[in-house]
C-alpha cells in the first residue's frame, strides 16, 4: 500500500501547543464572561426586585438564564434587558414562572 506525504499539504497548521491554543480561547472566554457579568449587573439594578436574583452562565455560544420570576409580565421584562447587552447570543430560557409562596399568619393562642 502506497503511503501518502501530508507535510507539503497546502492546509493551515493548527496550533499545536496548549498555551497557543489558550491564547486563542481565553479572549472569548473573557469576552463571554464580561457580557455575563453585564448582564447580571443590569439585572440586579432593576427595580424590579425578582430580577434580581436571576443568574446568567455561558455555555459556548449560549447564555442561560436561570431563576425564578412572579409573572410572565416580568419574565418579559428581563429579557428586554438581557437583548439589550447580549446582542449576538443565543439565550436559553430557563425561568420560572412561579408566584412566591404566601407567608402564613400564625395564630394565636388564648
């Protein structure tokens, strides 16, 4: 069987080193992570109380949104300030809608 010589192919080399190779991965992981952290910034300055507590994580080219809101009015809400900082992300919907749990009175006794 004849063999075939690659090492004059006209292909690009890929980096072969591990830190050439994080060197071109760790700008986006940083670029993903500042956008996160924008976003959860926007978020906890809403006076929207239940926006609040909602977190975002980047999974590659998504960004998840995870939490819990009262109502889909406020669901709607942040999203509206989520696509305002992640232009070009894809968002993952992992929100909750879930009125909160009422308190209850204790009663008294006589």
């Amino acid at each position: 069987m004849p063999s075939i010589d690659v090492s004059h192919s006209d292909a690009p080399k890929l980096p072969q080193q591990p830190a050439v190779i994080a060197q071109c991965i760790e700008p986006q992981l940083a670029a993903q992570a500042e956008v996160a952290r924008r976003v959860e910034q926007a978020l906890r300055s809403s006076p929207y109380l239940a926006l609040r507590t909602i977190t975002c994580e980047f999974d590659g080219e998504s960004l998840f949104l995870r939490g819990r809101v009262p109502t889909f009015h406020t669901k709607q809400v942040a999203f509206t300030v989520v696509e305002r900082l992640a232009l070009d992300v894809e968002l993952v919907d992992q929100l909750e809608v879930a009125a909160p749990t009422p308190v209850r009175k204790r009663r008294r006794l006589h």
